[in-house]
C-alpha cells in the first residue's frame, strides 16, 4: 500500500516536473515552434537530397527523415497560443482568425506522418522509391498549410 | 471676357472629345487577326497550365477535375476595390462558349471584350498581350473543350473613379504594350540564347509572373525599371520575393534550384512555396521540364533589382 502511495506520488511528481519543462519551453512559444520547424526543414532537407540522389540513401536516414516529421507533425500545433502572432514571427492572422482550418492543416501533416512512420516501419523505407512514397503526403502537407497560414516573405 | 469663356468651353470640350477618343477600347486590325487560327486543345492544355487561368477562374480550392471548371467568383482584394473573376466555362450564357476566337484575341491581346468594354487589368492582359498567336488559338480550342459552368459571378466591387471602365482605355494606352520587357539576356556567363527566350516568353507573357513580382507605380501600371523586384503583395499581407539574381537573395539559387522550386515546391533550403504560389507552382509543374529550365535560365540571365532600404 505504502509503495502505492509513494509511486503515486513519484508519478505526480514526474507529471509536474514534466509539465514544469513544458511551460518553460512555451514561455517563448516563437523560438519553439521556429525550433521544431527548423527540424523539419532539416528533415525535408535530407529526405529530398536522397530523393535527388544528392544524398547517397540509407534505410536508417529515411527513417530519422519520417520520425523527425512524426514527431514534429504531434508537437507543432502545441506553440501557437494566443497573443503569439506579435513579434517576429511568419505565423500568418489566419491561425487565429481560423483557429478550425488551422486545425485540419495540422490533422492532415499528422495523419501523413502516420502513414509515413508505418510504411518506414523497424528499419527504415528498403528504397528511395518507398521513400518518396511514404514522403510524398507529408511533403505535400507543407505547401497545403503554408498556402494560407503562413505570411508572404 | 466673353471670348475668353468661348475659348474655355471650346477647349473644354476639345479634351473631352480627346480624352473619350483616347480611351475607347481598341481591337485587333485585320492583318493582325491573321495571325490567330484555332489550334490543337492538347497543345492548348499546356498554355493553360502556363497561364494559370484556373487559379483565379476554379472555385477556390478546387483540386483535380475541378480546376477545369471556370466558373469564376475568386475575390481579389487589391487597394482599388474587390475584383470578382468572371466565368470563362464554356457556358454559352454565363461563360466564353459562344466567343470567336476573334473575341477572344481581342480579350487577351487588347483587354477589350466582344461588346466593346474594357477588362480591368486584374485580368493580365498586359502580360496576355506577349502570347503567340499560335499559343492564344490552342488555348481557345482546350477552353472549348472544358465543361460548361452556369451562372455568372457577381460584379467587381469598385469605388470611384475606379469603376469607370472607360478610363482603363487611357490606362491601357500607357502600360498596355506588348513588347518583350528585357530584351536581351544579361551580359556574363554563357547564356543558351533559345533557351532564355522561351524562357522570357513563358514569365513575360502566358506566364505573368511580373504582375506580382514587379512593384506598381500610383496609376497600378508596373514599374519596368524594377522588373521582378519584389513588390508589397496585391492582396493580403507580407511582400511578393524579387526574383532577379541579386546577390544576397534570389542570387544564390542555381538555375537547377528554380527548376527544382517550380517542380516540387520546394527552396534550396527545403522551406516549401507558399501563398498563391503554391497555385503558380503547381501549374508549372504541369509543364515539360524543358520548360521550367527555361525560366530557370531567363531567371539568372536578367537585371539583378537590389532593394532600397525599406
């Protein structure tokens, strides 16, 4: 009983020690989700240089290509609280004037990278041509959302 | 005193009668018209993907099939009023199926419509005007064969004096002109001169890549000095890129990375398009890589445009 309770409590604490790290990331909400889009830029970067052939292609890199996205793709939506379109920042009005078709953006870039990660599967897409077919969705997520709730240049 | 007033009046109505002479719209001659003959829809189908057509006259959104009906009803909201694309369907009541292809030359090279109006130039006939005649008659055979749309988009929505159609004619005869913008390409580097021409064909006409990109003086007409300099977008927030090999920017992309861009939509560093861009890129990728090479190498062979401090 008493083992219980304290694992309760560790739990507890873990929870808020965990939710602790969180605020402190969204204190700056910009620089955090500037941060998880930088990876997945760096992501796209390596999963379309081997897609070019630029990159010699190994199983193992697409796969780190798709689980950068996947994780990416369940995080991102978190950085986006109101008050957080002042400052320098290409996060367009249209995420909070439509909080609902925002949204569906963010649904469809994590419904792809779940297709993605199952298709990668244990060690990765065999070829460059899985690789393009499990990339083709969540590259085509990018320009979907981009198209209206990110600002011109 | 008295001659004085009869002078006024007199030359009062001098400059009305000029002014109303200057600005009727004007048509295509009969020699010119015999450079038009209906063409090859299939040919057709690749100038439609190069001029964008669907992007404003589709519903908005519209994916795959959908993108052929051209209904119209896209708002652009410019600094001159709400501009509503109007339906180009071949619906011979609401839409383009009943036009000559004389009417419509007239409409893509001169702006002027086959009841004698002038189109606003939200329709980029300024940039239209650059098309082959061989290019304008397989575009009308491929909108021939596109499904009929009914029902008309509603009217423009324009304030004074903007919606005064009769004083775009004044307006075309100052920026409506359909010589090539750059006319040769820019000294440096070994340049494959057919290539840079379909090149320039592509952006400075079908195209119109210039009526975003080049910034507009105060009568909307663009400013050529600055030819794909980057402007302040037409509609919505943020600035439309310069697109000229300026050091710094648009400069250190290779030619193989604007044909990558317009293939995949995707940047040098993997940012992917955005905007109404995402539209413009999709289309070309429609078109035979030749093709978005060819852009690629009139691209890093014009005038580089360095930005003034804003």
């Amino acid at each position: 009983m008493r083992m219980i309770k304290s694992a309760v409590v560790l739990g507890l604490a873990a929870g808020i020690g965990l939710a602790g790290t969180i605020a402190q990331a969204s204190d700056d909400p910009i620089a955090t989700r500037q941060a998880i889009m930088s990876s997945v830029g760096a992501a796209a970067g390596l999963g379309g240089g081997m897609m070019k052939g630029e990159i010699a292609y190994s199983p193992a890199a697409g796969k780190a290509a798709i689980a950068t996205m996947r994780a990416a793709s369940l995080s991102f939506g978190d950085f986006f609280p109101a008050g957080s379109d002042q400052g320098k920042t290409g996060a367009a009005a249209a995420i909070w004037e439509d909080p609902d078709g925002f949204s569906a953006e963010l649904a469809k870039f994590a419904a792809a990278t779940a297709k993605a990660s199952e298709a990668a599967g244990k060690d990765g897409p065999a070829d460059v041509e899985a690789l393009k077919a499990a990339m083709g969705p969540v590259f085509g997520s990018c320009k979907s959302c981009h198209e209206t709730y990110r600002k011109k240049n | 005193m008295k001659k004085a007033v009869i002078v006024l009046v007199v030359l009062g109505v001098v400059a009305a009668a000029a002014g109303w002479f200057l600005s009727a719209p004007t048509t295509l001659n009969q020699a010119q018209l015999a450079a038009f003959a209906p063409g090859d829809a299939a040919q057709g189908e690749l100038v439609f993907w190069a001029g964008g057509c669907t992007s404003c006259h589709a519903a908005k959104d519209a994916e795959g099939d959908d993108k052929l009906k051209l209904g119209g009803g896209l708002r652009l909201e410019t600094p001159f009023g709400v501009f509503v694309a109007p339906n180009i369907s071949s619906s011979t009541a609401d839409g383009i199926g009943a036009w000559s292809l004389e009417d419509f030359a007239n409409a893509m090279t001169h702006g002027t419509s086959p009841d004698g109006r002038n189109y606003y130039p939200a329709f980029p006939y300024t940039s239209y005007a650059r098309m082959s005649g061989a290019d304008i008659g397989n575009l009308y055979a491929f909108l021939n064969t596109l499904p009929a749309v009914e029902g008309k988009a509603p009217p423009h929505e324009l304030g004074f004096p903007f919606n005064i159609r009769r004083g775009i004619g004044l307006w075309k005869r100052l920026f409506l002109d359909p010589a090539p913008v750059i006319a040769a390409p820019a000294a440096g580097g070994d340049v494959d001169t057919a290539l840079w021409e379909r090149g320039r064909y592509l952006v400075e006409g079908p195209g119109h890549c210039g009526e975003c990109h080049t910034p507009r003086n105060l009568a909307g007409g663009l400013e050529l000095s600055r030819w794909l300099g980057g402007a302040p977008a037409p509609t919505g927030e943020g600035r439309i890129p310069d697109i000229t090999p300026v050091e710094g920017g648009f400069g250190s992309w290779s030619a193989a990375d604007i044909a990558y861009y317009l293939e995949s939509g995707f940047t040098p560093e993997y940012d992917s398009v955005g905007g109404e861009m995402v539209h413009v890129q999709e289309n070309m990728a429609k078109l035979p890589a030749s093709d978005r090479e060819a852009i690629a190498a009139y691209l890093k062979a014009i005038p580089a445009v360095v930005q003034t401090a804003n």
